[in-house]
C-alpha cells in the first residue's frame, strides 16, 4: 500500500466517480483506474461497484475508508501546518508618533 494508492482511493471514495476524482487529483481516468485496481488486487477485495452512475463503496470500500482517511489525512496535516508557518504576513501595521 503506498500513499498514491490512498489518495486516489480516498478521492474517488469522496467524489463518488473517477472523473470527478480525475479533476480533483489533476490526474487521467487511466492513472487512477489503474491505483484502484492496484490497491484492490494488494487487499485481495472490490473497493467499489462501478456503474453508469458512478462508483459505490463496498462494504470492503466503506471499513478501508475509516481506516485510511486518518492516516491520509496525518501524512497531509504536517505539510499544511509548515506552510501556514512560511507564509506571508498580512494585515494592517499602524505606526503612532510618540507624544513628546
């Protein structure tokens, strides 16, 4: 299991389709067909039903979900706050003469 499988189940899991996964990761159809193929032959179980709707989340989809999404989201946390550290300052800056 790597962190591309992850993201790409878990973006396909929220989005509820491929194409719309594909729009959010930046990615083609082709690409994330083929990490949720990967990830579901390394658990040995369907991730998804896929149909002309869209894809629903097996049983199997729903309990790996719960067990990714902290996971995901722990990789992503430490990355956001360093950024948020690195940024600009913004806001007003008020100078005021002292009074002699």
């Amino acid at each position: 299991m790597n962190l591309r499988q992850m993201r790409a189940f878990v973006s396909v899991y929220e989005e509820g389709s491929f194409s719309a996964a594909t729009v959010r990761e930046n990615a083609t159809q082709s690409s994330l067909s083929v990490q949720i193929r990967n990830f579901e032959e390394l658990l040995g179980v369907r991730l998804f039903e896929r149909g002309p709707q869209g894809v629903t989340p097996t049983p199997a989809g729903r309990v790996c979900y719960a067990r990714c999404l902290p996971i995901f989201n722990a990789v992503d946390s430490p990355a956001e706050e360093i950024s948020a550290m690195s940024g600009d300052v913004y806001g007003k800056l008020r100078i005021v003469e002292p009074k002699i």
